[in-house]
C-alpha cells in the first residue's frame, strides 16, 4: 500500500532530521565517537553487524509469512512487518541517497527504488526474502574475510613482540609498540633488530643480506646504522631508536593488513557495468508498469546484477586467497593474484632470492706443502664456537670430511675481520684478506690469483694462517636454492616465454647460473636504481612482469613491476610494497601460486556469467510468462546458491604437481 511507504519515507526524513540536530548540538562527541567507531571498527564487527541484520530480516520474513496466511493477526503483524523491514531497508537508502545528492545512478538507486516499490505494492514477504538472501550474501563474505584476516594475523605471530630497553643501567622487556624515538634497545647474539636506529655502544657482526643483498655479514659499530630485520650473529649492540610508533614493525603488520585489497579488476569492471545500466533499468521499469503491471515492475527493478557480483566476486577471491595462505603465501591484494594469470615475463633477484643464507665451500686452496683437510681442520676449530652462515659452511665441510676438532685453549674474536685462537702452541688466524692485511701478514703469490679469481666467479675467500704465515684458503660461494631449477622448468607450462636474472653480481657468475638454470637472459652489475628501468624497458617491450625479490635494493623494481613477490625474511620494505609473500621463506610454492591465479580467474569469470544470467531470465519472464518479483528472487537464490558454490569449490582444490616431481627426478 502507498502509505507504507509513506511511512518509509516519512520515518528515513525523521532519522536524517534527528541525526543533524545531534550532530549540531555536540560535534565535539560525535566526531570523537566517529574516529573511536573507526578504530575499532575490525572485520568480527561486520560479521556481528550482518548477522544481527540477517536475524531481524529472518523475523521480517516470518512475520510477513504469517501474516499471509493467519488473516486473524493479518492488521498487527502488517505495522510490526512494515517496521522491521523500514529499519532492514534503511541502510540501502543511504547508499541510494549518497547517489542522488552526487547526481550519479547506480544499483544501489536501484535497490532503494525496490524497496520503495514492494512497502506501495504491498509485496512486503518478497521484500523480506530478497533482503534476506541478501544479507546471508555479506554474512558469506564477512565470514570469509575473518577467517582470512585470521590466516594472515597468525602468519606474523612468530614477529617479536618486545623489546629490550636500558632504563637506569637496568635492561627492563617492553612492549615494541611502547618505544619511544631516542630509546636505548639492547640487542643480544642471535637477535633479530627490531628497528632503525643508530649504534650507541658495543660492536656486532650483523647479517643483513634481506635489506641488502650482500651476502657477507657487515661489522657494526659505534655511530653505525642498524636496520630492523636484520640479525645479530654475534656480539652485543646498544641501539639508540631513531623510528617509533607507526613506523615499528608491529604497526607495519597491522597497516599491511588492514590495505588488503579484495577486490578484483573483474569485479570492478561488472560492478562499473551494473550501475551504467541502472538507468537503462528504471526506464524499462516505467514501460513494464504501463504494459504488464506492478507487480513485473517490481521484478524488473531489482534485476540488475550488481548485488550478486558484489557478492561473488569477493567471495572467490577471499577463498583463492585462503587457499594460499594454507600453501605459505600470503595475498595482500586480490588484484596482483589476479594479474598473475596474465604474466609472461619473470625477473629473479639473485641474492638471497635463487640463493639461500647458508653458503658453501667451492673448494680449498693450499699452499707451503698443506693438505686440504689441514687447512680445513684449522679454519672450523677456530669458527666452531661462531654461529653465523659462513662459518657454519665451514664445520659443515669438515663433518664432511669426518674431521675431530680439538677444544681450543684460548680465542679472540675480533668483529667483522676475523677469528684468532691458540690450539697445540700455535697462533691460528681465521679471515677475510682485510684481516690479514690488519695483521700484516704477506699474501702468497698463489692466494692473491685465487682471490682474482675468485672475485671474478663471484665468490669470497676466507684465509687461514698458523704462526702468522698463510697456509691456505677456503673458498664460499653462494648456495642455490634445490627447488630452482624444476620451478623454471614448470613456469614455462603457465606461459611464462620469459624468465630472466638481474645481479649486481660480476658477469661470469650472473651468466654461469643463468645458464645451469635454463634462463632466457641475464643482468649483470645491476644498480638497484637501474632494476627499475630494467622493469620498464620490458614493459615498453609489450610484457607484463613479475619481479620476485627479497631486499630493499629490489623495492624500486617490485613497485614498477605488474606483480612483485617476496619471500618471507626479506626486509619491511620489500614485504611491504609486494602484495604476494612466499611466507616458507623459499620459491617452493610458486608454481602453485600460478595455478591458484589461473583458478582464481576461471572462478571470476564463471561469477560474471551467473551472476547476469537469473536476471536476464527474469526480465524476459515479466514479459513471456508474466513474472513477478518472487519469481526473480528464486531465480536470483538459484543463481546466488550456484555462485557460492562456483566460489568455494576452490578451497577443496589441492594443487598437484607430478610434473615438478618428475622434472627433479631427472
């Protein structure tokens, strides 16, 4: 009846008039309460906020159900059913109002419209169901947007948390999020530094290859920088903080998740179509009440599809990404999962991104008469109390060779140079030819070709010397992640035609691994300026790119790049620019991150198709089989109930790779 939706109208004016006349009265409150709503509002409030919704718009529908069939009680239950669906209905008004004041169409006018038109047809049980079907939709989607917003949170659960700070000469354990610019952080061996900040006391050999791609720890000081994420292998630092608050590592992570995108190109461009066709909508709207009547009016106005591509769309993408998460990859934007399928060109960063941390011995080189397992008895005894990658290389190599390391007398580490130690009445010194220059001992002839040679390759020597004479060296070369070499073989069967190294390696050992790997091609003594140009120059060339990296050396490149991935343990500016993060710290799911992409783009596909065709169906039955609006509802259930299990299917997919398994095997 019309005075419903009277009431409707006269009762949304009253609530606008109310709401102003507080606003004016207390703006003070109302904008304090406005920015509180906003910091708490979290993704658990939208699913209480669509299940409370859900649950009055249920009531709705049974009342009106009831007051169809008992006409005893048909009078009260019609004002208590107008009234439920007024306050069900009222925010779909705001969002239609929003559209009027800005002089735009959109689904949302359309979805005002209907309610309007169902409260002056009296078509109050088709209203309720519609909006019942439509409120279960977001409750789906706000479920699934929890659980992934858990998945993610969970991920980052092994961060740290607290600090350590001097106070008074007293380390006391604080809260990161606590400190304060100009703060003293004590940072132990084996600790990962939590911020930036300048080295006030103490000394430490620090590994800090995911912000720089070096592969040798660095020496720290007094006076030295000192970045968050990268770790002390030895030694202890007092770090003076220069960055706080929303630029700690904590506050990173939470604004990483709160900027995940869900929504898709795909998505968008459906949702773009369905509000430039709400005009066309609404004329035809007119016409069908002048020849069929109100009630296919009615079904014609609520047949554009923008609700159930809001719906399905995000939904698919809130499972592929979920699907991901259990694999070890975290999604922060919908979008990049979707241009994956589109990739045909992939740039790998060298350091640290092909090679892992642990590096490896190449060989030993001895001089004055020595045997290699001399040399290498020297060199781990002396690194065997030390924890950091390359003297773990080095005991490795000697438990290789089944070598017993003696206990040492006496030892001096000094920082970043080398390691000195008494063993059997001789002096051992362990280190980099800085170390030995220090110490003023004079290289052989034959050491000082293999440090040519080795620098060409790429590599790094580390010297030993007994009684201050050289005696030989141990070469370290980086160590090829085992799951490279099938991965590239297997991108190529998801089109990837290009697959290429960027190194700011020499040229030798940049084209020595292209090679051995199957690469196209190779860059080599790359700036990290000159990565970016690398990225656009492909571009121009016609490619979409993917650039996977791991420090902030690669951060110009990855935000140039059509998709950027990072590998877990890479540094804060990488994993925040990349919206794709291989979280097992290696590259051994990302094949599987390309089969769920292209999944992912089959699932948004298919959700355009179904999300367009119960509407088609409906307007052509108002016409050929004299429809109305609860006709279109059970296509339009028909249709959502298709689409949902369209979108959730994937999370049953568990990707296989036999092809992977038989490529390594070979």
């Amino acid at each position: 009846m019309l005075i419903d939706a009277g009431i409707l109208a006269v009762t949304y004016i009253g609530i606008k008039i109310f709401k102003k006349y507080r606003k004016q009265r207390d703006t003070t409150t109302i904008k304090s309460q406005k920015i509180a709503k906003v910091k708490d509002s979290t993704v658990n409030e939208a699913v209480e906020r669509e299940n409370h919704y859900l649950k009055v718009t249920t009531i709705a529908a049974s009342v009106s159900a009831i007051r169809n069939v008992y006409s005893p009680l048909a009078f009260p239950l019609h004002f208590i059913s107008v009234g439920l669906l007024i306050y069900i209905v009222t925010p779909a008004l705001k969002r239609g109002e929003k559209l009027i004041r800005q002089k735009k169409s959109g689904n949302d006018l359309l979805v005002s419209t209907s309610a309007f038109v169902c409260l002056a047809t009296n078509q109050l049980f088709t209203l309720s169901i519609g909006y019942l079907w439509y409120y279960f939709g977001s409750k789906l989607i706000a479920k699934t947007q929890n659980h992934s917003q858990k998945m993610l949170t969970n991920i980052f659960e092994q961060q740290f948390k607290t600090v350590w700070v001097l106070k008074d000469n007293v380390e006391i354990e604080v809260p990161l999020e606590t400190l304060n610019i100009n703060d003293i952080v004590v940072v132990n061996t084996g600790e990962v530094v939590p911020i930036d900040g300048v080295v006030t006391a103490g000394t430490a050999l620090i590994d800090q290859h995911a912000l720089t791609g070096e592969s040798q720890p660095a020496e720290k000081g007094k006076g030295d920088e000192v970045f968050a994420s990268t770790v002390i292998i030895s030694g202890k630092i007092y770090v003076k903080v220069e960055k706080s608050g929303e630029e700690t590592t904590v506050s990173k992570i939470g604004q990483i998740l709160n900027r995940a995108v869900v929504k898709t190109d795909a998505q968008t461009m459906g949702e773009n179509w369905a509000d430039s066709i709400a005009l066309p909508i609404l004329g035809l709207t007119t016409f069908t009440l002048m020849t069929v009547g109100y009630f296919g009016a009615t079904a014609v106005v609520t047949s554009g599809f923008g609700s159930s591509i809001r719906m399905l769309s995000p939904l698919g993408v809130l499972n592929h990404i979920n699907l991901a998460t259990q694999q070890g990859i975290l999604i922060k934007d919908g979008r990049a999962l979707e241009k994956l399928s589109q990739v045909d060109t992939i740039l790998f960063d060298k350091t640290g991104t092909l090679t892992i941390e642990q590096p490896e011995i190449a060989q030993i080189i001895v001089c004055d008469g020595y045997q290699e397992d001399e040399v290498l008895r020297y060199a781990a005894t002396a690194e065997n109390k030390l924890t950091h990658p390359i003297a773990k290389a080095i005991i490795n190599k000697a438990t290789e060779y089944k070598l017993t390391l003696p206990t040492i007398d006496n030892s001096k580490y000094q920082m970043g140079y080398g390691v000195t130690v008494t063993l059997e009445d001789k002096i051992i010194h362990v280190g980099s030819i800085r170390f030995m220059t220090t110490e003023r001992m004079t290289l052989p002839a034959k050491i000082e070709e293999a440090i040519k040679i080795s620098h060409h390759e790429g590599n790094s020597l580390v010297i030993v010397a007994v009684n201050r004479q050289i005696i030989g060296a141990i070469e370290i070369q980086a160590s090829m992640r085992t799951e490279v070499k099938p991965m590239v073989k297997t991108l190529r069967q998801f089109g990837i035609k290009h697959i290429s190294i960027v190194s700011g390696d020499h040229e030798q050992p940049t084209k020595k691994l292209a090679t051995s790997l199957g690469m196209d091609s190779y860059f080599y003594e790359v700036l990290p300026e000159n990565k970016a140009q690398i990225v656009e120059q492909l571009q121009q060339e016609g490619k979409v790119v993917c650039f996977v990296g791991d420090g902030i050396n690669d951060a110009i490149a990855m935000k140039k790049a059509d998709v950027s991935i990072s590998i877990k343990g890479a540094s804060s500016i990488a994993t925040d620019i990349a919206p794709i993060v291989l979280m097992d710290s290696g590259l051994s799911h990302l094949c599987q991150l390309f089969e769920i992409s292209r999944s992912l783009n089959t699932t948004l596909r298919n959700s355009l198709k179904i999300a367009i065709t119960p509407n088609i169906l409906t307007i052509a039955g108002v016409f050929l089989l004299n429809f109305g609006r609860l006709d279109g509802i059970v296509l339009d259930a028909i249709g959502l109930s298709v689409g949902i299990f369209n979108a959730k299917k994937c999370s049953k997919h568990q990707p296989q790779y036999s092809s992977i398994k038989s490529i390594a095997k070979d």
